[in-house]
C-alpha cells in the first residue's frame, strides 16, 4: 500500500535568498546584499542535496523549484553543479519539471541560455504590473518594456514560461484590471499565476497600511469583482483556474505546485526553506534559519541546514491536506481525507454542501463555485473543533 505522500509525489525546492531590491509588498525570505560568495552557496546546496537524498533514497523526483529571492541572480555554473547532483542523486521522471524564478532586471540572454544547458526547462517571470506607474507604486526595479524584452528573451530561450501579476491594486479599477488582463493572455504561454495584493505585517506596505497612509485600495466588494472577473476571462481564453491564483492551459499546470497542494512529500533547502517529509512511516517538517549567514555557516559546521525537525500528528496532517489540497479547483480525495482522518469530516462537510459551498463529484470533495471566493471561511468551518 503505498503511503500517503506518494499521492502528492516528491519535489525539491532550493531558495536563492537574494535579492537587487525589497518590494515593498513582499514577505518572503530575501535579502539585499552587495557581494555574494557562489562558490560558498555551491558547497552548502550541494552538501544539503547529498544528506537529503540519503533519507529519501530509491524516490523518483517530480519536480525541482529554484525560488526566492531572484534565483536569476545565481551564476548559470552553480545552477549547473545543482542539477548534476539532482541528477546523480534520486532517480529522475521522464516529464521532470525544472523551474527557475525570474525578475525582468536580472534576465540577460546568455545567462538563460546557461540555464537552459544546465537543464532548467521552464522559467517563472515576477513581472507583477504591466504599466510604469503601478510598478514604481509596488517598487519594482524594471519598466514595463523591460518586462515585455525579458519575456521575449525568456520565451526564446525555453518553452514553457510563466509569468505573475498582481491585481487589486492602489488606485485600479474594475476595467483596468480587465484590459490589462487580456494584454496579459495575449502574451501568455502556457500559465499564469494572478495574485490578489495582500498586506502583510512586517513588509514596508504593512508598515505604511498600519499607519493611514497606503490609501486608494480597492476594497472587499471590488477585490471580489476582480477575482469573479480573472475566473471568467481566464476560463474563456483557456487558461483554467487550476488552483486560486494560478491558471494554465491543460497539461501545463504547475508540477512544483501541485506537489504542495496535493500533500507531497518536498524537501526544502536555503535559507528559511521549509520541507515535509515521510521517514519510516512518520511524516515531519522541516525548517532552515532564515539569516543566509547562519545558514551558510550551519551547514559548514554541522552538515545540516536544518533547524527543525518536528514529527505531524494525524491532526496536523488532516488540517495541513484540507489547507492545501482545497485550494484546487478538482479537490481532494475523500477516500484519501477518510484514510488520513477516520472519516470524521462527514457531518460538517454535509452542511456545507446544503449551504453550496461544497459538493462533491467522482469522489471529490471540491469547492463549489460561491465556496471558492470564501474558501479560508469554508476552511475555518471544516477545521473547526
């Protein structure tokens, strides 16, 4: 029988923690350094890749991720030493999905066509915004044509790019969003990753926010619209709503992501990544201190980067499938959530399906339509004691 995780598959996520600026917005683990030891970040990647794949060994990789971060600061060479040792590490899938992060400011011909030789296949675009002034708004570095040339660049160098917006913006508007939109289709290939702005605490946006003065979002009514209106224009060129902020035509869907919110196995390593992994039977998370130096030098001095390591009881596990796996247009499992929780879910999902949120279809439990928009309310109710 095989074990749960292997429903979801194993990916491997490698966190570039640098950065050239701090988006204003942005909440992730990045850091803006004037120089940057790669030979010394080789080492440590190549040193954690050889202690994980001696607790996961005989798996078959799905999928490697390169985030940050701007992983398109890192030299084609270390992106090379990398995926050697992928290579000679796990046994490889045949469709094996290997995607690389992009800001327009750091994209250069030559160092794409490095990473296409070291076996990047797809590349990640932080584009965000498609006119000037909402990017210096969000505090990017790039202009829109920079964006539109990086993106050229990028397309002639892989064949499968995707690219991020964000929407509900300072000052945007119902019909703004639409037209930018479908300049965005127009361009894309294959997905789309649509974010909803959201202010987080301890970014420079949640500092201004606490203090009045981020003004002219739109508010909960017209977010809403916004997110109705990216459903029906990405559906109608294609582009399924897959997931709540990603779109793609068919069969070109996140392999990385999907991991996640299948409840895969994935193991993180950088600074500040976080893992899940099934050893003998028990299912652990995995965390990484967050300071690059720390981690650097952790790694040196001990040979783990890991600074946590703590078993998931069942409840976790349920709590941590509901949490990713409803996120997904297609749902999850019940026969899946039944094994992992002893079918205790029956009564609340049954009054969650008379009230439309929920329904279920081949053995799915999905999110129906009206859920989706209130899918972390539909999720409190699910979760709650």
């Amino acid at each position: 029988m095989p074990e749960d995780w292997e429903h979801g598959g194993f990916g491997l996520y490698i966190h570039w923690p640098f950065c050239q600026a701090k988006c204003p917005y942005c909440d992730f683990n990045s850091h803006v350094v004037s120089q940057i030891d790669q030979k010394a970040w080789k080492r440590a990647y190549l040193s954690e890749i050889g202690r994980i794949g001696a607790e996961t060994e005989g798996r078959i990789l799905r999928s490697v991720f390169f985030g940050g971060g701007t992983p398109s600061m890192m030299d084609p060479d270390l992106v090379d030493a990398v995926l050697t040792k992928v290579r000679a590490t796990w046994q490889i899938a045949n469709n094996i999905e290997i995607t690389l992060e992009a800001n327009p400011t750091s994209v250069e011909a030559g160092r794409f066509a490095g990473y296409r030789g070291a076996g990047v296949n797809r590349v990640s675009m932080g584009i965000q915004a498609l006119n000037d002034t909402d990017l210096r708004a969000l505090g990017r570095l790039h202009s829109a044509a920079e964006a539109l040339d990086a993106f050229e660049i990028a397309r002639k160098n892989f064949d499968r790019v995707s690219f991020d917006l964000i929407y509900a913006r300072q000052g945007q508007s119902l019909q703004a969003w639409e037209a930018e939109l479908k300049q965005a289709l127009s361009m894309a290939i294959d997905h789309l990753s649509l974010y909803q702005l959201t202010i987080e605490d301890g970014t420079a946006f949640g500092d201004r926010y606490a203090a009045g003065k981020l003004r002219d979002l739109p508010d909960d009514d017209d977010a809403a619209d916004m997110y109705a209106l990216t459903q029906e224009i990405c559906d109608a060129a294609g582009f399924n709503g897959y997931e709540i902020s990603n779109h793609a035509k068919p069969g070109f869907e996140s392999t990385h992501n999907r991991i996640y919110w299948q409840y895969g196995d994935y193991a993180g390593i950088g600074p500040g990544a976080h893992g899940r992994l099934t050893i003998d039977g028990q299912r652990y998370s995995t965390e990484a201190p967050s300071a690059p130096t720390s981690w650097l030098s952790q790694v040196n001095k001990s040979g783990s980067g890991e600074s946590n390591r703590s078993s998931l009881s069942i409840e976790d596990q349920v709590s941590e499938f509901l949490l990713m796996g409803m996120r997904l247009r297609d749902g999850i499992s019940l026969d899946r959530l039944n094994a992992l929780s002893g079918n205790t879910f029956y009564k609340k999902i049954s009054s969650l399906i008379e009230i439309c949120m929920l329904d279920i279809q081949e053995n799915r439990l999905r999110s129906t339509a009206e859920g989706r928009p209130v899918l972390n309310a539909v999720l409190r109710e699910l979760l709650s004691p």
